[in-house]
C-alpha cells in the first residue's frame, strides 16, 4: 500500500489512522519504515484518550506518537509548538457520507478540516504533503478525465463529492510540495476480504471472498 525506493523519511505525521485505510497504511508503514517516527493525530472518545485508542487498533509502538485532536480544530496550528518539523504530512482523514443533510459536517470536515491541516503542515515546515482525495472530484461529465486534471465547474452528485473537490482544490492552490491520490471506490483489502461496512456491496464482497476461500481450502484439503 505504501512504498518508496528509498526510504529517508524520519519524522511522518498522519490523520485518518484509526479509519479503514489509514490503519493498513499505519500497519503497512511501520512495517516499510521501522525507524520514522510516526505522530497519529486522534481524538480521545469518552474515557478512553487517543494513546489508548491507538493502542486499542493495535497501532502503538515504541516510534509512535499519539497527537490529541482533530482536524476540525481551529487551533490546530498551534500543536505545531509541540512537534519537531515533519518530512511528509499524510491527510487521510474525511467524511464519507453521501446525504445532503450532513452538508455542514462535510464541509467541516473535508473542507475547514483540509485548510487546518496544510495550516499545521506548514508550521511542521513539511517537505511533502499527501492527500487522499477520490476519483469522484470529477463529477457528472462526458469522456475521460486526465490524472492531473481538476474541472473548472464540474456538476456533482452529492455533496461528499462537491467537499472533496474544494478540498483538493485547497491542496493545489498551497505552496506545499504536494502529492494528491484519488481513489476510487475502497472495497476491501485485497487478500483477507476484510471491508469496511457491511452495508451495500462491501459486505457482499465480504462474504463472496470469505465463500470462496471456503470452497478453495475444501478442494484442496481433499
């Protein structure tokens, strides 16, 4: 999930750790590069801080650092007081819900929560800034769309898309080095069939990827 062909990083902050993706990242990552020093920014839920609920994804070690908030804090910026400067920022985070009731968290969240976060990474003096943006940004159009483009005016479903579109266009108008990835639709992990939700598609693939290696380990046990 996570590579480069020479690793020099030493100090990587991340947002989104404890979501679907952002733990195989963190898990895949700490494997990749033993020796960076991870800060996880999480937010304490209830009794339990963010150190404990790192410890609970089973994402704690001795190189990682938990950092107590969230990206929708206005006062994010000045965390960067606590924290060395960082060689790459990773902003995984996002809301991903596709109801026009849940405007105001989206804009929140993908929006505001996007300019606080390249706020901080400049504070860090970060070399690279990684984006999770989504294949989505695109909206309702005819033909292909190049990598590296972004539509001028394009027309949206929903607004998770239109919230990630003006987020990613926030990262392309910083004066970061930047890095934006556009996935496309998230099912699972590729070898265990582990999926986020249960909901929609994703539990079926679940469930035909846990059917069939079934069938597979019964023909082979024979």
């Amino acid at each position: 999930m996570y590579w480069r062909e020479v690793s020099v990083s030493q100090n990587i902050f991340i947002t989104g750790a404890l979501g679907f993706l952002g733990k195989f990242f963190v898990k895949d990552l700490l494997n990749q590069e033993p020796d960076a020093n991870l800060y996880l920014l999480v937010r304490g839920k209830g009794a339990a801080s963010a150190e404990d609920r790192i410890r609970a994804a089973g994402l704690l070690a001795p190189n990682v650092r938990a950092v107590s908030g969230d990206i929708t804090d206005a006062d994010l910026p000045d965390r960067a007081v606590e924290l060395p400067p960082m060689d790459e920022v990773w902003h995984i985070a996002g809301l991903t819900t596709f109801h026009e009731s849940k405007r105001e968290q989206l804009v929140k969240v993908n929006i505001h929560g996007t300019a606080n976060m390249l706020a901080l990474a400049e504070h860090l003096h970060c070399k690279k800034f990684f984006h999770i943006s989504t294949a989505y940004v695109c909206g309702i159009c005819d033909g292909p769309v190049m990598e590296d483009e972004l539509l001028p005016n394009p027309v949206f479903r929903n607004p998770y898309e239109e919230t990630k579109y003006h987020g990613e266009k926030l990262v392309r108008e910083s004066t970061l080095p930047w890095v934006i990835i556009r996935p496309s639709i998230i099912m699972g992990h590729s070898e265990t069939g582990e999926a986020d939700s249960d909901k929609m598609v994703y539990g079926v693939v679940r469930a035909y990827h846990s059917l069939y290696s079934w069938i597979t380990r019964d023909y082979r046990d024979r």
